[in-house]
C-alpha cells in the first residue's frame, strides 16, 4: 500500500480536489456534467481513497519532524544559530 503524509493530502486537495469540485459545479451549471461524470466520478474516488485508505502512520506532517542522523550509532542534532561563514574564519 502506499503512504502519504498530511502535507500531501493536504496539497491533494488544495491543487487537485478543490478544483475539480469547482470543475463540477461550472459543468453542472452549464447542464453538461453528465457527459464527464465517470470521469470525474473516477478521479474523485481516487482522492477519497488516498485520504481514507493510505497509509499515513509514523509519517504525520513533513513539515513537524525535525531531521535525525546518526552516525556509527551516535546522533548528531543540529547546532542552533550556526552561521558557515563564522566558522571559517
């Protein structure tokens, strides 16, 4: 199964599903709409699926996890207000 996290589905729904709902509701309007519903009946399916049925555990938001490295067995964590220039002096 695939994963995905929350930034994902979040940008999933903001540059994909709103659109298309907005796509729906001009075809709707114009009385067109039934000529693109297995389409569109698709697609949307397909976003409910990914939001409801993937995998998102242990991922959350990329956006919230701090990166982690170790190496041989040591974590290093980022030094706080690091600036490379100073340091080559």
């Amino acid at each position: 199964m695939a994963r995905i996290d929350t930034n994902g589905i979040a940008e999933l729904n903001e540059k994909i599903k709103n659109p298309l709902t907005s796509i729906y509701d001009k075809l709707e309007a114009k009385g067109i709409f039934a000529e693109f519903a297995d389409e569109f009946d698709f697609i949307y399916r397909f976003l409910e699926d990914i939001e409801n049925n993937w995998d998102t555990s242990g991922l959350g938001s990329g956006k919230e996890k701090e990166p982690e490295v170790t190496v041989n067995g040591t974590p290093y964590k980022p030094v706080e207000n690091w600036n490379p220039a100073r340091s080559r002096s």
